[in-house]
C-alpha cells in the first residue's frame, strides 16, 4: 500500500472538487481526504495500491465540471493506515 499527498491549483474550491475527489476515492477503494487550504489549493491525501492512486492523479487532472486544474504537485510515500475519505 502506498500513500500520495496532492496539491492541486487553479479554479479547484467553490466547483465541487472535493465531492468529486471523495466520490472517485471512493470508487476506487481509496482511504484519505481532500481539504480547502487557505491559498486556494486543495490538498489531497490517499492510500491504496498504486494502480488506483495513479488512476485518481489521472482524475485529479481533469477534475468536475466549472474546475480549471493549472497544477499537481505529488509526493508518493507509505501508507499509514488511514480508514474512509473526508473532506474538509
């Protein structure tokens, strides 16, 4: 199991970026969150295997519909042992 952390920039808070982060997560059997941070980024932080963590970088491209995503900045780590997926 592997864990990527996610700072996404551009048009990604107020368009329903971290509902469509959580809702793909999801679908993928992912662990972790998606949290607003006070620059205008969304930071993203998941756990499973790396197939699907690179599956939802791939999403985390694109984003939901009203999103313009300028940037990914992504760090691979272990995974910790998160349960679910939040947002914040």
């Amino acid at each position: 199991m592997l864990r990527i952390t996610v700072l996404v920039s551009g048009q990604v808070q107020g368009v329903g970026y971290r509902q469509f982060t959580r809702r793909k997560a999801f679908e993928l059997g992912l662990c972790g969150y998606a949290e607003n941070l006070s620059d205008g980024r969304v930071e993203v932080v998941a756990e499973g295997e790396k197939t699907d963590l690179e599956h939802l970088i791939y999403l985390l491209r694109q984003g939901p519909r009203g999103a313009r995503v300028e940037h990914l900045d992504v760090q691979w780590s272990e995974a910790t042992g998160l349960k679910g997926f939040q947002t914040y």
